[in-house]
C-alpha cells in the first residue's frame, strides 16, 4: 500500500532531522577519538595499570549512581516535554526544571551516602584520600544529562558533541597532565581531571540551554508531581541504568575478582571500544523527539522503517571502527605500553561486543515507550547473566593461573554472549510489537568486511609504525569502499548529503 503524500512527506522530514543528527555524531565521534588519546597516553604511562585501575573501580559506582539520579530524562524528557507542555515554550521550560530539580535532590542524598559509607567505591584502595571528592561529580553529571536532552528536544545536536567530545575528553587529558606535576595533588591526578571534565562539561550545556530555554516563569516545584515523576520513571531509570551498568559491571567485578592491574588493562580496551557505543547513543537523543512524535500519531510503520535506517547506518559505521581499532588491536594497545598488549583480546572481544550490541540499542530506543516493563525485566535478565558469566570465566580463569589478560578477556567475553543475546531478544520483541521488521542486519556488512579483514591481516606482518599509519587508513579505505557500492542504497546515502529533504520549488520536473 502506497503511503499518502502528507505521511511520506512527514517521513522523509523525519529521515532529514536523523542524517543532520547522524553527521553531526560522526563528526563528534571523530572529534572524541583524537581527544580521548591524550588521557590514555598520559593515564597509562604517568599513572601506571594499577592506578587507573583502583579509578575504573571507583568511577562505576559514580557514573551509575549520577545516571540513577538523572532519572531516565535523556530519553524520557522527550515524551514528558511532547506529552505534557504541547506548543507551550513556557510551560517546556517549567517541565525541565522540574527535572532538574528532582535530580539535584537526588544527588545530594547519594552523595552524602557515599560520603558516609565510601566502601563499595573503592574496592581495591584508593589512590589519594582525595578520590572521595568523586562524589561531587554526581550532581553534575546528572544535571548535564537532562540540559543536553533538553536540547536535543529541540534538535540541537552540536551542545552535546561540544559538551561529550570536545570539552570533557580535553579537560580531563590536560588535568590529568596537569595534576601529576603538582606533588600535593599527583596521587588524585586521575579524580581530580574527572571532577574537573564533568563541571567544564555542565557549564558547556547551561550556556546554550539558558539561551534556549531561559529561565522559569510563574515556576513553582509541585512536591506531589515529582513524586508522580519519579514513578513514571523509574522503568527509564532501570532501562538505562543497565544499559550503562552492562559496561560497567564488568569492570566493578574484576575489582573484586581481580588483581588492579588487570582492571587497568581492561579499562584501557575499554576506553577504545567504547568509542562505537558513544557514537550509537549518540543517536538516541535525536531518535527520541522523532519516535515520540509518530507515537503520539500512530505512525507505527515510520518507526519501523527509522529503527531500520539508524540501526543500519550505527553496525555499518561501528562495524568499521571495529575493524580499523581490532585487526591492528596488538599495535593499538601497545600504544599505552608493554604491559596493555596482554589486553588485545579484550579489546578485540570488546568491539565486537559493541557491534552486536546495536540493534538492542535501537530497538530499545522505541521499547521505552511501549513496553517499559518488558523491556526492563529483559534487561534485568541479561545483565544477570552477564554478572553470572563474568563471574564464572574470571576465576576459570584465575583457577588455571592464567594473566591478567586473560582475565579481562573472559569478562570481554561474557559481554558479547550477554550483549549479541538482548539484541536477539529486543528485535523480536520490537518486531512483534510494531508487526513490521526491524532488523539492522545485511549481507553487504560481511562482504565489506572480509577484504579488509584480509589486508589488515597483511600489515600485521611490517612494523607497528607502519601497520597504524598505512594499515588503519587501508582497512578502512578497503571497507568504506565496498560497504559505498554493495551495502548503500539511495537512503542509506542520505547520511552523507546536506541537503535531504527535496526542494518543492528547484526539484520540480
């Protein structure tokens, strides 16, 4: 059945808003590899695998918690503001601050719990007395969650590209620099540049969000609606708490399972693979305005047909990054020192772990919105497994007296199985729910792949120097190439134009 002129038009108004979203992510996914080089270099060589590994232990409990305290508004302000305020620009102003109010409110209780009972934050000791300072990153981070969401609410992309990849990855590389020539501060080094990220990143939002939202009007907190607020979200809060916690759990685990060192291994792999899964929820701020739309109006095949398209242009990007980070994976790590190449399987599985991941991501995008609970209860489950799996194939492999390495392998490990199974599951859910197909997955993908499998293979056998500045630009040139010709179509392209929506006027026959 042909879709109307208004609907396809509509559609393709949509599939605009998405590619301008998509170019911008890719530029700010650019922008965050160069910058997050720095801080590996410099928290590998100064700091040492053991001190970066006590500061992963301690940065998941904060990054967890602040995400708790956000209350779900990266991907729940949108329906709040949509549902809620209507054309409303006062009474959208009014309903952030509302969030952010409750979110603050949130944060000081946690801080001041973690304050009193700073334990589970430091597993493995602390660097400095001063790392229990990481606390007052909380209010913070939760607070830049919802002023970017905000302005994603109204299509403004390029705050959060400023904010994520640009002005946090630089604050924290030259403040961990900064911090290790001061001798009263170079054990807190590593805290004190994260502190130091998350406050540049929040005045990097306040700035365009006051410009766009301004300051309440007639603005009064109601006691009752917050706590109405904290219900309805909390399905959000769960769903994106394990969607975060998936990638932090394993760290949280080899604290208690493992030696520091094979933490600091696995925090730097880490640290590259997750370069792919911020360039995938980067998508989501600009995915949510636009499902949150054609649910209001029922359009359930347009949110099929967008899952589709985001979900194939996020796995053939990744798919990409994968391959140019993982087939050169032991030059890669060795850029950090002697002691991270034992981590080349972990980072290989890592990657992975972040393609398969993709589709969850999508599919989960829409599952917020009409299937909370369901949704929860299958992510509940899966990072269950993940904990069990983790568990498990660490202390195999402590049990055979294998290395560190092979240690954060086996927790690389049990997140791909735990990661590529919530894919399956949430796209047959999807599927179901919108009767219509929903998957990311096609062929072109694997014959892109291969040949530059091939010629990555090759330049493992010349020097590292020369297999990281010819061998990446030839796996990725080799890949690009074929995934252009036999895996884009006419609307997958539509990423790479400016120009999108046809002009009613120039375009005519």
């Amino acid at each position: 059945m042909n879709q109307p002129p208004a609907a396809s038009a509509e559609n393709t108004d949509d599939l605009a808003t998405l590619a301008k979203g998509g170019r911008t992510n890719t530029m700010g996914f650019v922008i965050r590899l160069v910058a997050r080089i720095p801080f590996l270099v410099i928290a590998t060589r100064l700091y040492g695998a053991e001190a970066l590994g006590r500061f992963a232990s301690a940065l998941v409990l904060i990054e967890i918690i602040a995400l708790i305290c956000s209350l779900g508004e990266k991907r729940g302000l949108a329906q709040r503001l949509s549902v809620g305020a209507g054309d409303n620009r006062a009474g959208e102003t009014n309903l952030v601050y509302d969030g952010i109010v409750l979110a603050l409110a949130y944060s000081v209780v946690a801080a001041l719990l973690l304050l009193a009972f700073p334990e589970p934050m430091f597993p493995n000791g602390m660097n400095s007395p001063l790392d229990i300072w990481l606390i007052a990153a909380i209010p913070a981070f939760a607070v830049t969650e919802i002023l970017l969401a905000a302005q994603a609410y109204r299509f403004d992309i390029a705050t959060t590209v400023r904010a994520r990849a640009i002005v946090e990855p630089w604050t924290i590389s030259i403040g961990a620099g900064v911090f290790f020539f001061i001798p009263a501060t170079r054990d807190a080094g590593l805290a004190l540049a994260f502190i130091a990220s998350i406050y540049a990143g929040l005045l990097t939002a306040l700035w365009p969000f006051l410009r766009s939202y301004g300051l309440p009007k007639g603005w009064q907190p109601q006691g009752r609606a917050m706590l109405a607020m904290s219900s309805r979200a909390f399905p959000l809060v769960g769903a994106d708490t394990i969607e975060r916690g998936t990638r932090l759990l394993d760290i949280f685990i080899l604290g208690l399972f493992a030696p520091p060192s094979a933490v600091g291994i696995y925090y730097a792999a880490q640290q590259i693979a997750s370069l792919p899964q911020k360039l995938k929820t980067s998508f989501e701020p600009i995915l949510s305005p636009v499902i949150t739309k054609n649910l209001r109006i029922g359009n359930m095949g347009a949110i099929a047909a967008q899952v589709r398209q985001v979900g194939f242009w996020i796995i053939a990007v990744q798919l990409g990054i994968a391959l140019v980070l993982g087939v050169p994976g032991e030059a890669v790590m060795g850029l950090w020192g002697p002691d991270y190449v034992a981590g080349t399987a972990a980072l290989s599985l890592l990657l992975a772990a972040e393609v398969a991941a993709s589709m969850a991501v999508v599919s989960e995008s829409v599952l917020v919105y009409i299937a909370r609970k369901r949704n929860l209860a299958i992510s509940v489950g899966i990072i269950a497994l993940q904990a069990g799996l983790t568990i498990v194939l660490i202390q195999l492999a402590g049990r055979y007296g294998l290395g560190a390495g092979y240690q954060a392998a086996s927790a690389a490990g049990a997140l791909l199985i735990a990661l590529a199974l919530s894919s399956l599951i949430k796209a047959l859910m999807l599927k179901y729910l919108l009767k219509a197909p929903v998957s990311n997955w096609r062929w072109a993908l694997v014959y892109a792949a291969a040949p530059a499998v091939v010629v990555g293979y090759v330049f493992t056998f010349v020097p590292e120097w020369i297999e990281l500045l010819i061998g990446v630009p030839a796996v990725l040139a080799t890949y690009a190439f074929v995934i252009w010709r036999r895996g884009f179509a006419e609307e997958d392209k539509v990423l790479f134009r400016k120009q999108v929506v046809p002009d009613p006027v120039n375009d005519l026959p």
